[in-house]
C-alpha cells in the first residue's frame, strides 16, 4: 500500500495521541465505542466470552475531599456489560506520583459503586489502565505490567476487585526498533502504533511506524477505521487548534516544574554556602573565645568581643574547668 493510499495529510500534521485531549477524542468519543472495546480487549487480553462486547461512557469527574485537592477528572471511563468499570489514563510528562494517583484514582472508582442501603457484596471489579510516555518501572524491560492484590507467599489472589496496568511507550518503540515485536502477532502491539508514531513533546515522527500501521490496516478494518478517524481528527482545524493549546499547556506546566526544581536546587546551593560560612564564622568566634577565657578575660568582655551569648561562652568555660 503506497503512503497517499489512506494518508491525505503530511504526517507531521497528526496529532499526538499521547496526549490527553487527542486520546480522548479517538478513544473516549461515543462515536468511535467500537475502537475502544477492540483496544481494551487488546490490553486486557480479553477473547471469546470473556471479551468485553459493550461499554458505556461514565462520568469523568471526582471532586477533591481534602482542601488541598483539585478537582479530578478522568481522561476515559466506561462500565462494560458485566458492570466493570474501567478507567484508562494517558500521561505525558512525567510528574513522579504515577502509581499512588493511580491507586487514588483507582479508590474513588471503587468507592463510588458502592450505592446506599446496598452490601459490600455488590461491589464489582475496577479496572485502571494507565499509558505512560516515560518509563516507570526499572525492574522490568516489559512495556505492558498488571498488578493485582496477591497473598506474599502463596501468590494466590484475594480477590479481582483491583486490576491495574501501566503501559510504558518509550519501552514500546524501543522493542519495535529492536525488532521485537509483530502487531499481525500482537494484537495490543498493533493498537499501540497509533500512540508511537508522534512524539509531540520532541516533536518527532516516526515514518516507519507509520508505515507498519497503514501495512497493518490492509489486513485489518478496525486499524483502518482508526486510521481514517485519526486523519479526520488531524485535519480539523477546530480539532488540531484544541490540541495544540492542550499540548502546549502540559509543555509549560513541565516547563514550570522544572523552573521550580532549577531555583530550588539554586538556592538551596546559596543556602548551603552561607550556611557554611556562618558555622566556620562560629567556629572562629569560638576558638577566639577559648584563648580569651584561658587569658582570664571576663565573661562580658568575651561576649562583647565575640558575639557569642553568655550561656555559649559558660559552656565553653565549663570545657576549660
């Protein structure tokens, strides 16, 4: 299949859909339901019965129960035909809280299903998802990990009530250019192209991801329709205008947190010097005020002399003694 067979536009005007706004527009959108039961059953591994065959979008927000909490709104969550609800999250910087947000995130879903008057019996699983463009876990050069509650030694589980993935896109393209990976083989590795082919942050392109995925749609009509409603997404005006303003926005708030941990750094250098000064200064006032008590100058002459406070100098003096 040549580029211009399903591809319209340049392919530095696609949208990142690492980033919030985009992702939700292609995978959170009532319109395009189908494409996100295909990519959860993709993460969740989920085929044959066990596939999820419906989902219907929930409401995004949580607001904060503490004063210091801001209100929370999730980027995709949806309750399947077995009334499990599934929160998927996509993070582009990274801002070092991941996995307790997660497990925040993941409480409050949890919490929530819990309707008045009813036992904690009805309460159904909770699913989060998280994909991050910044690797996470240094144990593992896995980009797809879940984690369920286990019993240390046993490794027997103590219910399903809590499943959570974290999905590590710089692992990713890094397998794909190690030639680690088959989308026609791997079905969450093919839906994951979609995400590896801009780099906003970096404003990079990676054509021969490009290419595999349009390869990939040949085959493949659920990557095509994606494919098609990416381009779409791309080409609005309207859209691509929302994007951008999003991706610069999460670009200045990276920015102002680095800022922040530059002068923090600075000044906590400055500190330390005039910190180091003030204790060699004491050290000299003190050293000062030993020679003159050995001499049997006065106390009130020591501290005038010296600026050291009288009970200072009366411990010095008990040294001498």
């Amino acid at each position: 299949m040549s580029e211009m067979a399903t591809r319209r536009i340049p392919l530095e005007k696609f949208v990142d859909l690492k980033v919030d706004y985009a992702f939700k527009r292609l995978f959170g959108n009532e319109n395009n339901k189908s494409l996100t039961v295909y990519f959860l059953n993709a993460i969740l591994n989920r085929t044959g019965n066990n596939a999820i065959k419906e989902v219907s979008f929930m409401s995004q927000e949580f607001s904060g129960e503490h004063r210091d909490d801001k209100q929370s709104r999730l980027d995709v969550l949806v309750k399947t035909q077995e009334n499990i609800a599934i929160n998927i999250e996509i993070q582009l910087s990274n801002q070092h809280d991941m996995v307790k947000r997660t497990l925040y995130y993941w409480s409050k879903i949890y919490t929530s299903e819990l309707k008045k008057g009813f036992g904690y019996h009805t309460l159904r699983p909770t699913i989060t998802i998280n994909i991050c463009n910044f690797s996470l876990f240094k144990q593992t050069d896995a980009y797809h990990t879940s984690f369920h509650l286990y019993e240390d030694d046993g490794k027997f589980r103590i219910d399903d009530v809590l499943e959570i993935h974290f999905i590590e896109m710089n692992k990713f393209i890094r397998q794909w250019f190690h030639n680690k990976l088959n989308p026609l083989d791997n079905e969450l590795a093919g839906w994951l192209l979609f995400l590896g082919v801009v780099d906003g942050r970096k404003k990079k392109i990676y054509k021969e991801i490009y290419l595999a995925l349009e390869e990939l749609a040949m085959s493949d009509k659920r990557i095509k329709d994606a494919l098609t409603i990416w381009q779409e997404l791309s080409q609005s005006p309207e859209e691509y205008y929302a994007y951008e303003s999003r991706l610069k926005y999460i670009l200045d708030e990276e920015a102002k947190i680095e800022d922040a941990k530059y002068y923090a750094e600075k000044d906590g250098v400055v500190k330390g010097i005039k910190q180091g000064i003030e204790q060699g200064e004491k050290k000299k006032q003190q050293e000062i005020a030993l020679k003159m008590l050995q001499k049997k100058i006065d106390l009130e002459t020591v501290a005038e002399f010296t600026e050291l406070t009288l009970d200072e100098i009366n411990k010095l003096k008990e040294q001498l003694d």
